[in-house]
C-alpha cells in the first residue's frame, strides 16, 4: 500500500515539475519576446494556470483520498464553489502579509497580486485538492504529528518548502549588485517556485527515506 | 563563589565593553593633528632664522606659479605613464617625462586606497583618518586645513570639475564647478566628456588661478573590465590628448604674464589586477605624480628615474608654490625638485618653513619630540640656517657662502625626512596589536557566556564561578608570562605606534592579567560542560525535545542577522533585516496561537503526553537547557486548554487578533522613516508630516499620540505619577509648540519662536520626579517588604519615566513610533505573552527584536549621518558635554531601551524570582554575540573598499549598542538584587 503510494507520489510529483518546465518553454513557441525576467508577469500567469491544471487532473485521475461520501451534483458544485471562493480568499490573504512584510500599497499592486495568486496556486491549491475546502483539516495537517497519508505528508513538504523558498527569495532584493531579478517580487515568485519544485523533488524521496518510521494513524 | 546569571551576565558585558574599546582603539588610530585646527585664521609665518643680523623677510614667500591646473585621473596606476602603457598611449606625456620641463615622481597612496581619504590626503597632507568623519557628523565637508581652503581665503579664484566629491569635501570653495556621479560604473565616456566640454571655454577664459579636474573614466574601465583592457589604451590616449591641450593653453598663455604656471596629473589611488582598489598592494598604491612647468630647467640628457615620494607631499608643494601656509597637520615633506631652481636663499626659507610646520606637529603629538632625531636635526639646521643668512647680509655672493649654503640645504632635507617619517608613523596603520587583544577579550566572554548556558538557565539561575582557582593554577601564570613575553617582544620590535604599547606597564600587565583570567575560566568551564556531557550521554535517553518553530526561527534569525553582516548592502539596509524578522515573528506567534487557540482535535493531549515522555527521560539532566525549555512547554501545553476554557470571548478574539494587528502596526511604522541607503530617497510619511505646509497634520498627530501615550502608561501608575506623567506630556507638547514644530489650536500664527528651554526644564523635572518616585517605591519594597505590588508598580513608574524622557526627546513626527511600540508591548503582554506562556529566553529575544527593529522605526541607520543631534539640546542653553551626549545617546537607542525596560516590569509583574535573572543573561548572550562576530568580520574586511562608509561607522553603532547593553544588563542586575532581597 504505502509503496505503491510512494511509486504515485513520485510520478505525480514529476508531472507537476514537468508543467513548471513546460511553462518556461512553451510560451516562447507562441508569444514573441518571452522570457522569464522580461515578461513576468505572463509567465506567472501561465505557470500558476498550468500548474493548477496539472493539480486538478491529477486530483481527478489519482483521486488520493478517495472516499466514498455522497457525490451528487449540487454537493460537486457547492465543493467547488467553496473551493474558489477559498482560493480567492487565500490570493487575498497573501496579498495582505506581503504588504505587512513590506511590499509597495499603491504602486506594482498587480505584480504583487499575481505573486500572490502563484504562492497559492503553489500551496492552496494542492491543499484545496487533497483536502477539500476544509479548514480544520487544513490544520490538523500543519500541525505536529497531524498527517494522516503519505499524500499529507507531501503536502505539508511542498507546502512549507514554497512558503521558505518564497521567504528566502526575499534576502537578494537590498543587496547592490543590479541585476534584473532583484526587483519585487521577481527573486520572490522565483524563489518560491524553486522551493515548491524542491518540496516537489524531495518530499517522496524522504518519505521513501524514512517510511520505516513513519506511521500514519489510519493504516 | 556563586553568582547570579544576570550579575554573571552583567560582569561579563562589561569586561566585553573593555574588549570592544580596546579594539576600537586599535581599529580607529588617534589621528596626528594640530591643536589649533580647528581654526583657520593665519598665524603668521615662521620668520627667517638670523643669528644676530635683522632679516626683514617676515611675510609669506610670493607665489612661485601663477596658475595651477590639477588633472586628477581615477586609478592612474604609475605605469599606466611611466610604464610601456604610457609610451604607447601617451606620447604627449611620455615627451614630457623624459624631455620637458618637468619633474615625476611615484606617489605611494596609504590605505585605504577610496578616492574621498585620498582627495583629503592629497589636499590636506595628513593621513585622514575615521575619527574625522565622526567628528564632522552630518556634513560631509572638510574641516582641516587645506589646500583650497586657504586658496580660497588668499583671494584664489578655483573652478572644479570632474567627481562631485570635491564639491561635497569643498562646499562654496569654487566660483563655478560641475560634479560628476560615480555612480554608474559601466559609463566611462559621458562622465569624462563632462569634464573635457569644459576646458576650451575655461582654457581660452584664463579669469582663474586653481582648476581642478576629476576624471573618473579610468576607473570605472579597471571596475568593469581591469587593467589589461583594450579601453584603458584608448582612454590613456584621451587623457593624453587632454593633457598636451591644457599644456599648451598654459605655454601660450604664459608668454603674457611673468610668472610661469604649474600642471600637475596625478591619480588618487591605483589599481589591483583585477581592475578593483581598496587595500593595500603595490599597484593599488602606486601612483604617478607629475609637475609640468616652464620653471622647471632642464639640461639636454638628463635622464631621471621618477623617485618615490608619499602622496601627501603634495599638499606642501602646492601651498609653497602658491605661495599660501602650508596646511597645519600636513606630515608631507616639500617635493625639493620643484624648488631647485630658485636662488638659495628662497629655497632654505621655503624648507625652513616645512620644517617649522613638521615640527611644530611633532610637539603636539609626540610628548618626548626633543629626544626625536628630526627635532635635533631641525635644530641643527636652523643654527646653520641663521648663520648663513648673517653671512649672505653681510658680503655677497661667494663661494663660502655656496657651498654653506648647499650644507644647510642637505641639513634641512635631511631633518624633514626625518620628520615626516615620524609623523606618518603616527598614524596610517591599523594599530593591529590592540585589534588582537580586543577581539581575543571579546571572544573569550563570549565562549564563557555560551558555555554557562546550561548552567546559567537552569531553574536555580546561579552558576559557579571559579575565581580562586584560576589565580593559583599553573595555567594563568604561564599564560600570563607567555603573554608578557609576546607584549615585549610586541612593543619592542613594532615600527608603528601602538596603544597598547604607550600604556603604562601597570595597566597593559592588568590586560595580561584579565586576558588569561578569562583564558583560565574558559577552560575550567569547557572541562565541566564536558563532564556533564560525557554523563549525559551515559545515561543515554537524555533530551530529544525538540525545537519550537518558533526556537527555530529565533535561532536561525540570530544567526543569519549575524552572518548578514558581511555584506556591505545588509549592512546599509540592515533596517529591512530587522523588519523581515518581525514580521516573521509576528507570522510565528500566529501559527502558534491558532494551533493553539483554534478548536483543534485531538492532538493536544498527545503532544501534552508526548512532552511529559521527554521530561522523564531527561530529569537527571534538569539543569539543561533543552530541558528546562521541555518543563516550560510541558507546562504550556498542558495549561493552553484549560486556559482557553477561562479565556472570555472578547479576550479570545483579541489574541486571534493580536498578531494581525501587530503587524499592521509594523507597517505603519515602516512607512513612517524611510532608512537606509536604496530606498531612502523615497517619499514617507514622515517627510510629509514635518514639512511646513502639514503643520496643523502634525500638531493634531502629535496630541493624539500623546493622548495615547497617556492612556496606555496611566493604567498602572500611582496617582501621583499619573498626574506627573499628565503635566510631562503636557510639557512636552508646549515645547513642541515653542519651537515651532506644532500649533496651538489658539495660536495660529506661528510668531515668536524660542528654544523652548523653560517649557523642556518643565519636562526634564516631572521625568525626575517620576523617576524617583519609582525608586522610592522600589526601595520602600526592599526595605519594608511592602511585597510585590510596590515593586510592579515601581519598576513601571521607571518606565514611564523612560516613556515621557522620550516623548520629549524624539522628534514630533517619531511620536506616533512610540505610541505603537507601547501598544504593541500592551497587546503582545496581555495577549501574547501571557496566555501562550512563553519562556523566559523566548521573551527576551522577542524583547530584543523588536527593540532592534524600533531602533530603525525611529528613522535611525547605520549612517552617522542619521544620529539626531538635535535631542542634545534640549533644554539646554548651551552645548553642555556629558548631558548632550546623554541625551542624545538616549534618544538615538530609546527604542531598545524602552523596550528592555518594558521586559523588565513585565517579568517582575510577571513571572517567578529566577526570570529577571535569566532574562540578563539571555539579553547579554544576545547583545554580545552580533558584535563579537562583526569585529571579527571587520578585521577581516579592513582593506574592503566600503571599510570607511559602512563598516566602520556600523561598527561604532555596534560598540554603542554594546555599551547600551551593557547599561541595560547593569539595571536587570540591580533589579534582581532589590528582588532576591526582598
């Protein structure tokens, strides 16, 4: 059981590094111009679209959790009406603690809103779909000892390795050696994209590492 | 004998103090300079020195030069002209050194080799050293005497163009100047043009007497692409071309006036291998100096090699040639070849005026100047001086009188090398003898306060300090010899001067001593951590407890601010570190509160049990520190539920709250200074709020703020202060008002304004008075046992002395940073602190955080120039020292004085006897370690090129800050007395 979920873990996990490649290098096929530094902010479009495309086919094909509660309609429907309405919430919320940390009020609001929509397609994403529009779940996977499958414990991996990656990336910007990247939030959305690839790299690898110890209180 | 933590803590901040001094002594030589600096007005001239006959040659010397064009090339190296570099690309100049009238030399720059010391060096003749730049706080302008300077009171008219640094060191010392930025290193052809479009109009005008030309194009090629670039050819050959126009402007002008002209091209410093400049190689040092004028004979064939001379013999040589005083603290010698030429008995007067100059330096810096060989010298000469000119009055021209006449010359050349050799021994050098032993003390406490954590943080907040046993081991006295042995040795065999080594010997051997005391401790207290770690580990399942994240993150952010010092743009833009790690902070505290507060599941009472595991296995080890942060948890753990269960619904909303609104709180701050370097040009609230047009803004922002402050402070005063403190900020508003900062709301012209001396002496005596009341009660609890409700509200009627001292002193639109910083003191004690019972250590830190981060909320940086010099005066008529500097140093650090203090109610009000104990301790080991990493990073990076613009001036906030630590561990200390007594 838990091998094979490994041996999934694995497989998704590189789809989803696959997208964030593809995203680099598709656009230049059809958009003149493009590249990462110069045109950020569509890059960041088309990373956080394919990113959360990847996410919501995987979810639909692996289906990680798959319980067996009522499915109707209207139950479908209000999941994913909720699931919206918290992910716009997240973007929001972002997008505040970016200003408390100090990003600009006024000006580049749609750079640091798009930044915002990228760290969430990074982490609310997956979390909306392994654990649905569910707070308390939410928080019982960030807690201590809280996970309960080897697809939370990535989760809580990729997660918190985006949410550092996005806080280290912040450290370059006062240094003097102007470069192109240092302007906001472009070393930021890098370094969590670097991040979240890394959660991605590393989480089945330690899992693997460690799956001795690790036990999980539903199997 | 047994000691306190804090007490222990307090002892060793201070001995650290000594430490840091000593390596600032060592760091910052004391520079050679003459008593009367200060002043410019001209003392007259030296007289000639006669034996017995009158000389009536009193006055100055005429000018030797009309005009004196000086080309200054950024980072000419002394091969780029005298190497093949300067046969290839510049013929012009190579003519000229090897066949005209001229005379070159290669001038040896000392580090740091930074073109502003440099300009200094060049003008002044003095080695300029950092002190200057404290002692000329907000204005970058040169003081000394120099060159220009005097130039300018002769009635010279000087025009400068190139490097706008000339225009920052010489402000209203040019008829007509353009600066150039050196800020975009990747331009070397407009920055170079905008000097050259200058020259035929100036050249053709000829209404000047001094024209400076700075060009910087050289040395942003060596930044960019080093000395072996194919475009430092190209801009030598630009150079060139410049030169050979300014020279010949010169020759045909001269051809209309008597006196010939000089042209000098030199460069400020050289340039490394690698393009950069900074320390101290010999291509970094060497520079070319060259003299072109037609006043300069020259035989056919003679072919010279340049000599080498030091850079700052320039600044003699021009003031001789235009006839000007040389400047006071010049320890450059004359260049002689530029003189040879004149009849002997102007040349002995000019070196008889050198001497003078040098020697009079040397009396005011060096006490025993009459055992001095130049002193003797100069003596010599000056006998021979004086007879020669008796003899030259009484018969003419002779052979006698020639060839006595060349003997006086050698003499004085001879005592002026002497001289300036001595006098540039003085300083120059890193006195790196006192930097060693400074940091050696330094780190020592430091090892001994890391290694006493265990012990110093257990429950019992004492440790053993053995003092007895290192005075009699074997160990101090061999150290104390070996160290003895290496002072002599040291102080024998240095060429340079060395504090350490002018001490007397009683209190160099009272550092021996205290350098292998500490040796002695450190070693005692590594073997005892050892023992107790080997019996750890045999009863193996001893604490795995594991890190807090938010252990975690105080840990990793000590570490990375220290590390952060290493970068020069960390260091300028150290404020945003600050921030950063608040914020996260702030973000920390409120994960934990919400795992904590937010109806969870089940795994509380598994973490509770899992805790408990760990403390089990561990109590044999109770004095560890893991451990004792275990029972600490164990007790938070288990009482968050039930605390949560008596929490009412206001107050749990409050602490959901309460990071959000901290953070907020923070933002607003940050919006309020803007600081630093990159960004401090940016609009803030704070410019907008003091310019004139946002006056009645202002007024109204600042009585809220001090409603506000009231409102907060009152709470838990005694009525007698509350009045006090009512009154105090009614003062500081009135004074406020009578200097001209607010408005009445009656007073709408802003007439009369005064200095507000009454309305701020008004202030100054309800802050006494709260003060002292708050002793008293302090006091009253210690000796009448009144208990703890006396001394709570002792401690916090210090505080809010402290609170209305800094109302006073900071500026009008900073009042908004103190009302917030007391707000979120409130917020985060009442509902941070309290419920999530946090330990002793993690509070302090958090205290420490944002005590750092208030210090930049108040505007201030790691630029000397943002001190706010303005709070000295307060209340005072005149400039009065120590309480200036009292004030001043009070209002630049109120934020983490304010801070520590509102750590120190909050712990007594707070929590058991030993926590004001272990919060010294844990505020000493957090104050010292920054600055103890940093004297290190500095020593290392002493040739980097920002040495001078940002590390130092940081490194003197970082002494200070020590100092302020150190004064702040002192008051835990003594509070912790008052306590255990009582």
């Amino acid at each position: 059981m838990k091998d094979t979920d490994i041996k999934r873990l694995l497989y998704t996990h590189s789809l989803c590094i696959f997208s964030i490649i593809l995203s680099i290098f598709i656009p230049s096929f059809f958009l003149e111009n493009f590249s990462i530094l110069e045109t950020h902010l569509t890059w960041l479009c088309i990373c956080s679209v394919f990113v959360t495309a990847v996410n919501l086919v995987l979810y639909l094909v692996v289906k990680p959790n798959a319980s067996s509660k009522r499915s109707s309609l209207s139950f479908k429907v209000t999941r994913f009406v909720k699931c919206c309405v918290y992910f716009l919430m997240s973007c929001f919320t972002f997008h505040v603690i970016f200003v408390l940390y100090g990003a600009p009020l006024i000006e580049l609001v749609l750079e640091t809103f798009l930044f915002a929509v990228t760290l969430s397609t990074f982490t609310t994403v997956p979390c909306l779909c392994l654990l649905g529009p569910n707070i308390k779940a939410w928080l019982r996977v960030f807690s201590r000892n809280g996970v309960t499958s080897v697809w939370e414990n990535s989760l809580q991996i990729t997660t918190i390795s985006s949410f550092v990656g996005a806080w280290l990336g912040a450290f370059p910007i006062p240094l003097d050696w102007e470069r192109p990247w240092q302007v906001w939030p472009i070393s930021c959305t890098l370094g969590a994209t670097f991040g979240y690839v890394a959660g991605l790299f590393i989480s089945p690898l330690w899992i693997y590492w460690n799956r001795k110890q690790l036990t999980y209180k539903n199997n | 004998m047994r000691l306190g933590s804090g007490t222990f803590a307090a002892c060793c901040v201070v001995v650290e103090v000594l430490g840091v001094v000593l390596f600032l002594r060592g760091f910052f030589p004391a520079p050679v300079r003459s008593s009367s600096s200060s002043k410019h007005q001209a003392e007259p001239p030296a007289p000639e020195p006669s034996a017995g006959a009158s000389s009536n040659w009193t006055k100055l010397p005429p000018p030797l030069f009309s005009k004196v064009v000086i080309v200054l090339i950024d980072a000419l190296r002394d091969d780029f002209v005298f190497g093949s570099k300067g046969v290839k690309f510049m013929p012009y100049t190579t003519y000229l050194v090897e066949k005209g009238a001229s005379h070159s030399f290669v001038a040896e720059a000392k580090p740091p080799t930074v073109t502003m010391p440099r300009i200094k060096a060049l003008m002044t003749g003095s080695v300029p050293g950092f002190i200057d730049v404290v002692m000329n706080l907000n204005s970058p302008a040169l003081l000394e005497d120099n060159v220009i300077t005097q130039a300018k009171a002769a009635g010279k008219r000087i025009i400068s163009y190139g490097d706008e640094t000339w225009v920052k060191l010489f402000p209203k010392h040019f008829v007509e100047y353009d600066g150039t930025t050196s800020f975009f290193v990747s331009d070397y052809t407009e920055v170079d043009e905008n000097v050259t479009r200058h020259l035929d109009k100036v050249l053709k005008r000829g209404d000047w007497d001094v024209l400076i030309l700075h060009y910087l194009g050289l040395d942003h090629i060596g930044h960019v692409s080093g000395p072996s670039s194919p475009l430092i050819g190209r801009k030598l050959s630009e150079m060139d071309g410049v030169l050979m126009k300014i020279h010949t402007a010169l020759l045909s002008e001269e051809r209309e006036t008597l006196l010939p002209s000089l042209l000098v091209l030199c460069g400020d410093h050289g340039m490394s291998e690698t393009g950069g400049h900074g320390a101290s190689s010999t291509e970094e040092v060497s520079t070319p100096l060259l003299l072109v004028s037609s006043a300069f004979e020259r035989k056919p064939g003679d072919i010279r090699h340049p000599k080498h001379v030091q850079q700052t013999d320039l600044a003699a040589t021009l003031a001789i040639g235009l006839g000007l005083p040389i400047p006071k603290n010049s320890v450059g010698h004359l260049l002689f070849p530029a003189i040879e030429g004149k009849p002997m008995r102007e040349q002995l007067r000019f070196l008889h005026l050198n001497t003078v100059q040098l020697t009079k330096l040397l009396q005011e810096n060096v006490p025993s100047y009459e055992k001095e060989p130049g002193f003797e010298q100069f003596k010599i000469s000056e006998r021979l001086h004086g007879n020669w000119i008796r003899l030259y009055l009484e018969e003419n021209n002779s052979e006698v009188l020639f060839n006595l006449g060349t003997k006086v010359r050698r003499q004085y050349l001879d005592a002026l090398k002497t001289l300036s050799l001595s006098l540039s021994r003085q300083v120059a050098q890193y006195d790196v003898y006192s930097m060693v032993v400074g940091t050696v003390v330094v780190l020592e406490v430091l090892t001994l306060l890391l290694l006493s954590i265990p012990q110093a943080l257990s429950s019992k907040a004492e440790l053993e300090v053995p003092l007895l046993s290192p005075v009699f081991s074997l160990l101090f006295y061999l150290t104390f010899l070996v160290l003895s042995a290496v002072h002599v040795i040291v102080c024998t065999s240095t060429e340079s001067s060395c504090y350490l080594c002018s001490l007397s010997w009683l209190t160099a051997g009272g550092v021996m001593v205290l350098v292998s005391a500490l040796l002695c401790a450190v070693v005692s207290a590594l073997t005892k951590v050892l023992v107790r770690g080997k019996l750890l580990s045999k009863n193996a399942a001893h604490s795995n407890s594991r890190w807090s994240e938010l252990d975690l993150l105080i840990l990793l952010g000590t570490l990375g601010h220290v590390l952060s010092l290493g970068a020069s743009s960390f260091i300028e833009e150290e404020h945003q570190t600050w921030y950063f790690l608040v914020s996260t902070l702030c973000l920390a505290l409120c994960h934990d509160i919400y795992r904590n507060y937010l109806p969870g599941d089940d795994c509380e009472p598994q973490r509770c049990l899992h805790v408990e595991g760990g403390f089990d296995g561990a109590t044999p080890a109770l004095q560890d520190k893991n451990t004792s942060s275990a029972v600490l948890e164990l007790n938070r753990g288990c009482k968050s539920p039930s605390s949560l269960g008596t929490l009412r619904g206001y107050e749990k909303w409050m602490v959901l709250a309460s990071p959000w609104v901290i953070l907020t709180c923070c933002r607003l701050l940050r919006s309020l200074n803007q600081t630093g370097v990159q960004w401090a040009h940016r609009p803030d609230l704070g410019h907008w709020l003091t310019s004139s047009d946002h006056k009645a803004a202002l007024s109204v922002l600042a009585a809220l703020s001090l409603a506000v402050i009231f409102a907060l402070i009152q709470r838990r005063c005694s009525p007698a202060s509350k009045v006090a403190m009512a009154l105090g900020l009614l003062g500081v508003y009135c004074y406020r008002a009578a200097i001209g900062n607010v408005l009445f709301p009656w007073q709408q012209d802003n007439k009369d304004i005064s200095k507000g001396i009454l309305e701020a002496r008004f202030v100054y005596v309800f802050v006494l008075g709260i003060l002292f009341t708050g002793t008293k009660d302090l006091l009253k609890s210690q000796v009448v046992a009144a208990g703890f409700t006396v001394k709570t509200v002792g401690l916090w009627e210090l505080y809010s002395g402290f609170v209305l001292l800094a109302a006073l002193l900071l500026r009008p639109h900073n009042l908004p940073v103190l009302v917030l910083s007391l707000l979120i003191q409130t917020l985060m004690a009442k509902f941070v602190w309290k419920p999530l019972r946090h330990d002793v250590a993690k509070v302090t830190v958090m205290h420490y955080w944002f005590g750092q981060a208030f210090f930049y909320f108040q505007g201030n940086s790691n630029n000397i120039a943002t001190v706010d010099i303005s709070a000295g005066f307060v209340g005072l008529d005149t400039y009065v020292e120590i309480p200036a500097i009292f004030l001043t140093a009070f209002a630049t650090y109120a934020g983490p004085v304010l801070w520590a203090s509102h750590l120190v109610s909050f712990l007594s009000s707070e929590a058991s006897s030993s926590a004001l104990s272990h919060a010294g301790f844990c505020y000493a080991l957090i104050g010292s370690f920054p600055v103890s990493a940093y004297i290190i990073l500095v020593t290392s990076l002493r040739y980097h090129l920002f040495i001078w613009s940002v590390f130092s001036p940081k490194l003197l906030y970082e002494g200070m800050h020590l100092l302020i630590t150190a004064a702040v561990c002192v008051f835990f200390t003594a509070m912790d007395q008052t306590n255990t007594k009582s």
